[in-house]
C-alpha cells in the first residue's frame, strides 16, 4: 500500500486544501469568504465574462456561483449586465468599490504563498513550478486527447 505522505495525487490534494485554509484565515479582517475571493480575483482578469463561463472555469454548479454573485451584488462589488445580443445572458463586471479589495485580496494571496514557500529554495521553487506546469501540460494534453477520442468514437458508431 502506499505511503499516502508520498502520494502525488493525496499530497497535491492537502497541500491545495492547507493553502485555501490559510487563505481564509489571512483573509478574514476582509469580511469576505475565499469563494468570494476567487470570484472578484476571476473577474479581475474577465471583466465582463458571462456568467456560466465564470462557473464552468470555478468548477463550481451555476446556482453556486448565483448565490455568490447575488451577495456580491448586495456588496456593491459585482454587477450583472445585459448580453448585447442576447438578454438571456448575464455579462458579470466588477464595480468601482471592487478595485481597491482586489490589491488586498492579491496581497493575501501573495502573503500565504509565502508562508507555505517558506524555507524552499528559489531554484526549488523555479524547479516545483516548472514540474507542475509540465503536468498540467501532459494532464490537459490526455483530456484533449481523450475528447477527441470520444469524439471519433461517436461518430464511427453513429
């Protein structure tokens, strides 16, 4: 059996969850949760993203991420917009009073990647980003892969 301390996948997986922990407890005095965070972090970078691509890239159900966006909303951080063509559709935009929180929000992050870095060498940490970025890589490139297989696969049986 393995030794789950030196299993990827279960050490990956603690490590992820010990990071959004610290994360919410350096965050507190922000009165917002880690979700929110993520949320406003992610708009950041797709202001005027549609709604339901913002769920699908947060990996989280569409009603989760309405509740989150409703209290949001309420904050007086996130505003929905009317899709120019198609009114069904909600465009998801930061407002004014968002911008200064996301220096903070940034800032937080930035201080607990540090905490859980500390002691590791920068040639260790260039080293531990390269490693990861090249699994992503690999990871992504199988589920292409695998669509497409799927795909074919479909369309033989069809």
């Amino acid at each position: 059996m393995d030794n789950l301390d030196r299993n990827l996948g279960f050490l990956l997986h603690d490590v992820a969850r010990l990071m959004r922990k610290r994360f919410e407890q350096n965050a507190r005095e922000l009165g917002l949760t880690r979700s929110q965070c993520s949320v406003l972090a992610h708009l950041a970078r797709h202001d005027g993203i549609q709604q339901g691509t913002l769920a699908e890239i947060l990996e989280v159900e569409p009603i989760t991420l309405t509740r989150l966006v409703d209290r949001l909303e309420q904050m007086g951080l996130v505003s929905r917009g009317a899709h120019p063509k198609d009114r069904r559709i909600r465009l998801l935009r930061l407002t004014d009073a968002a911008h200064p929180l996301l220096a903070e929000i940034f800032a937080t992050g930035a201080l607990t990647r540090g905490q859980a870095m500390e002691g590791v060498a920068e040639e260790d940490r260039d080293r531990l980003f390269d490693v990861l970025l090249r699994m992503k890589a690999n990871l992504i490139g199988k589920s292409a892969a695998a669509k497409d297989a799927m795909g074919e696969r479909r369309v033989s049986n069809g």
